[in-house]
C-alpha cells in the first residue's frame, strides 16, 4: 500500500491499491475528500480503528424525537470484565537492560558490538521474506495475479514471527495464504496470531522448530546518532538487503494515515518499499525497532520511521494473552470531519461529527447522538476526527472525560467513562459462540 505524498508522505512498502469505496447516492452529499474514521471496536478481531477513503460526507439528519439528554456522566457502562489470559508464553530473549546479557538462541549473539558485515552473518537468518499472492480481474476480464511483498523477523524458536499489520492487512481481510521464505529458502505458510491494526503490528506463526530467534532490545535505551542496520526486502526482489545509518531523532508522533498515527523513531538508514516489517538493530545485533516506514516525496532522502521494539513487544504480549491490547478506549461512535468550508455552508462548527453511535456504547450512555459534533475533549479543543482520534490515545479504559460537544446551534458538555474495547469485542464473541 503505497502511500502518496497527498496521503502524509508516508510509504508503508508494498504496491497493493486497495479499491475505494463508491459513492453513496442517499442524502446530501458534500463534494469533498474526507476521512471515515471508525472508533467502534469490531466483534472479535481486536481492531480498534478503521480507515477508509470517502468521496463525501452524507448529512444525517438529526431526529430531536429521540429521548435522549445528556446526563452529564450519571450512568456509567458496566466494569471491564474479568477475562482469562491464555498462559502462553513465548521463549523470546529479551535484553531489558539488566547487566545480564540474555543467551543467543540462534548461536551467534554475544553482547558484543560488531561490524557491520558479522552483524549481517548473525541476524540474516533470523529474518523471513513475506509474500501475499493476490488475483484480481483486469478490464479484460482476465484474471491477473501478483504478489504483496514484505518482511519481518523471528522472536522465537517455535515459529513466531513479529512483523507490521499492513504486510498482512489484505491476506486478514481477504482469507488469502500468507507465505514466509526464510534466509536459506525454506518456505512455510504461516497464519495471523494476533493483529493491531492502530499500531501496525502483527504477530505470525510458522509451523517449525528450532528456528533461529533474534534477541530483542526493550530497554529503551535509545540515543540520537547511535548506528542502526536495517535488514529486510527492498521492492520484493533485492532480498536480504542491509542498509545502515543512524538514530536520527527519538519519540515522533507519525501520522501514517490521515486519522491514525504511532510513535515512531526516526533513522536515515534506508527504508523501501519492500521492507517494512523487518528488523532494526543496534550494533550489538539486537533488534530496536521494526522498519515501519518512509517520508516519499520529491527531494526527500533519509527520512525512515521505526516503531520501537519494547512497544510492540507489549502489544505482542497482549495478543498472545489476550487476543487484543488491554486497555484501550472504546468510543462507540464513527465520525467525520467538519472542515471550515461544510461549517460555513451548514451553519456548523468545525469538529468531528458522529455519522453513527452504537447502540448501548459509553457514547450513547453519555447522551451523544447522531449528528452531533465532538468540539473538545477536556482541555483538548477537536476541529477535525483525526484530532479526535489523537486524543483518545491519552487515555485508557476506565477513564471519565468531559466533551464539549455542538447540537442545533447550542453547546453543552457531558461526561464519558470510555469501556475497554477489545473486552467489548471479547465478549460479544463469547455471546456469539
């Protein structure tokens, strides 16, 4: 999915173009480009936000009828349930920053620095090419077939394989075989253990034994200018490729999609189309980061974003666990932006407007309705969905917050105490057998 200047800049490294949604004839529709962003959870996949392109924005009409006030926070959504942990543990080795250096499973690592070229020897078969076969129907009627190309990195003997959501993205939502070519050209079909769409992490299984794992570097201990190597699959074609540089910048707040953003570091060593997913190391050959993905623009180089190896590993432990990230917010509403222009040609304020509110959600505890336009949330003023989005990330299940919020003409203020979102999934698959 290649992401054009027009979307943020941002490449996230294989050519797959998604077909965009058509127009929808029902209600006015506003001629603009905007954003969906989709807050709600989704029964059972542990996905918390979904993007999509839309051509315009249809106006709900907002029926006063409804028996429904703002009550300022007086009914609360029931308590996060009590959900059983898998008790899988993964034999990762993890260098946390004890002086105890962890043992190679794969029989290099040493805690040693190295050069660049004994660093390459050591990692390189611990690292895995990812393939999606895809087939689609020309304007011939003939059916044509290529290839989404990614990479990622093993974390433990038994065949797990940590690489970015979106390498995997349309073999999830299209039932299609997920193929892994390791360094010395075995192939395994692997299947999706956990996903986290918002953070682009996913986390696969092989069924294999004794494959060389990658010690893992959670510490944190990243610094400016510090040398990183990145090895990974540029274009699908150059496998196995190393590229080096350096820790460029700490802790960037990257808007990967117009809605969606992930804390990243930055680093100039090379990243292409081809290798997100793969593995970032320091100079010891312990894996920092997970190439994730590149500024495109004309005139831009050395502009690569990792997302740091001790947030995914969190997120990983969750999956294994959990089968989602505990703790998330859960809104419950799915909302679009008003830009100044709709606001001017409505009478509206700029804000994120709720084109849907789920039933029973902490939003419709909280009196929200269709139609109604987020302003600010606490001390956060919102002018657009992604503000909105962005925001939520400061807080977790379990936390009250005060919206400001526009209806009519008039504005008024309630409370909402946000529900976990993966439990709401969780036990909407229980219900659902």
């Amino acid at each position: 999915m290649d992401y054009k200047p027009e979307n943020n800049g941002y490449n996230y490294g294989y050519n797959y173009q998604p077909e965009q949604p058509k127009k929808k004839k029902k209600g006015r529709i506003i001629a603009i480009c905007l954003i969906c962003i989709i807050l709600a959870g989704i029964a059972g996949s542990g996905v918390g936000i979904l993007v999509a392109s839309m051509d315009g924005l249809t106006v709900a009409k907002i029926d006063n009828s409804k028996p429904h006030l703002p009550n300022g926070g007086d009914v609360q959504p029931a308590p996060t349930p009590d959900i059983p942990s898998s008790g899988i543990t993964l034999d990762t080795q993890i260098n946390d920053g004890s002086n105890t250096p962890p043992v190679s499973m794969g029989g290099a690592y040493t805690g040693e620095t190295l050069s660049a070229s004994e660093l390459y020897n050591m990692a390189v078969h611990s690292c895995v090419g990812i393939t999606v076969d895809v087939t689609a129907m020309n304007a011939f009627g003939q059916v044509t077939s290529s290839a989404i190309s990614g990479s990622g990195f093993i974390i433990s003997t038994d065949g797990y394989i940590l690489t970015n959501y979106h390498v995997v993205q349309h073999a999830d939502e299209n039932d299609l075989e997920i193929n892994v070519t390791m360094y010395n050209g075995d192939k395994y079909s692997a299947r999706i253990i956990g996903k986290e769409a918002e953070n682009d992490v996913a986390l696969l299984k092989v069924e294999a034994e004794n494959l060389p794992a990658l010690v893992l570097n959670t510490s944190g201990s990243l610094i400016v200018g510090q040398n990183v190597y990145v090895i990974g699959n540029p274009l699908g074609e150059l496998t196995y490729t190393l590229t080096d540089g350096i820790v460029s910048a700490l802790d960037r707040e990257i808007a990967v999609e117009a809605n969606a953003s992930i804390r990243m570091f930055q680093i100039s060593a090379a990243i292409n189309s081809g290798n997100s997913g793969g593995p970032v190391f320091n100079d010891k050959g312990e894996v920092i980061g997970i190439a994730s993905a590149k500024y495109a623009s004309t005139g831009v180089e050395g502009l690569g974003f990792a997302i740091p190896i001790e947030d995914a590993m969190e997120i990983v432990d969750d999956l294994i666990q959990y089968g989602f990230v505990r703790g998330k917010p859960y809104f419950g509403i799915t909302v679009r932006t008003v830009t100044q222009t709709i606001a001017e040609y409505y009478n509206w304020v700029m804000g994120a407007f709720i084109v849907e509110l789920d039933e029973g959600s902490c939003a419709a505890e909280a009196g929200l309705l269709e139609g109604d336009i987020i302003v600010k949330l606490d001390d956060t003023p919102i002018t657009s969905s992604s503000d909105l989005i962005l925001a939520k990330k400061n807080y977790v299940a379990g936390d009250s917050a005060t919206l400001e919020v526009f209806r009519n003409g008039e504005y008024f203020q309630t409370r909402i105490t946000f529900e976990e979102e993966g439990a709401r999934a969780y036990l909407e698959s229980q219900k659902n057998g």
